[in-house]
C-alpha cells in the first residue's frame, strides 16, 4: 500500500517545462502538453480510472 507523502508537492521534472501544466482535478502540476500530456495527473488518472472500470469484475 502506498502512502502518498505530504512533501512530496512537486512532481519529478521528466519532460520540458514548457510542456507542464496545472491538473484539470487537482491543480497540480503535471505534464499537460506534448508526448505523454495528459490533462490530469497521474494520481487523477489512476482514480478516474478506477471509476469508468465500473463492473470490470474482480
Ligand atoms: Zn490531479
């Protein structure tokens, strides 16, 4: 189980910065632009995810 850390605000600086962003659900940032944008984080990602596997089973 992962715990998420309070400190840890600032996400790793892998792409450009002029490819960052503010997530669309959180605010933070995130890589928005470019190859491997996305308009949410991944923190965002993986729990709108978990919501749209509606009757996936398991
Ligand atoms: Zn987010």
């Amino acid at each position: 189980m992962v715990t998420p850390d309070p400190r840890a605000e600032a996400v790793p600086l892998l792409c450009p910065s002029d490819q960052l962003g503010r997530c669309a659900r959180c605010q933070q940032t995130c890589q928005r632009y470019g190859v491997g944008g996305n308009p949410l984080c991944v923190a965002c990602l993986a729990a709108v995810g978990k919501a749209q596997q509606k009757g996936a089973g398991g």
